[in-house]
C-alpha cells in the first residue's frame, strides 16, 4: 500500500469517528512522529561522533591505576 492510500484510509476513519476518539488518534500521531524525529537526531549524533576526532582523546589516556592500587577486594 502507498503512503498517499495508508493517508486517505486514515483521513477517511478519522471524519467518521467521534472528536474525542480523533483527538485521542493525533496524539498518537504526534509521540509516534517525536520517537521517530528522536530517532533520526540519535542516529545523527552516534554518526558524528564515530566520524569527529573531538573525543579521540578518550583513546590516548595511559592507565592511572592497576590492581595493585585496590586497597580492598571483594
């Protein structure tokens, strides 16, 4: 099914439902297409930060401590 027939199939159930029910309908809309925006803008971010060299530094770090720095073991 195109997106044009899902669209018109759902304009369509939504005039024949009640304007509380149509409400109730669009919030729904609206969070799936929030999680969806929310989606695109982590996949975005995990992307630069992968390609950026700003947290490169992360990988040069010498270790501080060793176990022989433990004062207690559990």
């Amino acid at each position: 099914m195109t997106k044009e027939a899902i669209i018109e199939r759902t304009v369509k159930t939504l005039s024949e439902l009640p304007t509380d029910k149509a409400e109730e309908v669009a919030d729904f809309a609206d969070f799936v297409l929030k999680k969806y925006e929310e989606q695109i803008l982590q996949k975005g971010m995990y992307k630069i930060a992968e390609e950026g060299s700003s947290l490169n530094f992360l990988n040069e770090d010498e270790v501080i401590y060793s176990v022989k720095d433990i004062k207690e073991k559990y």
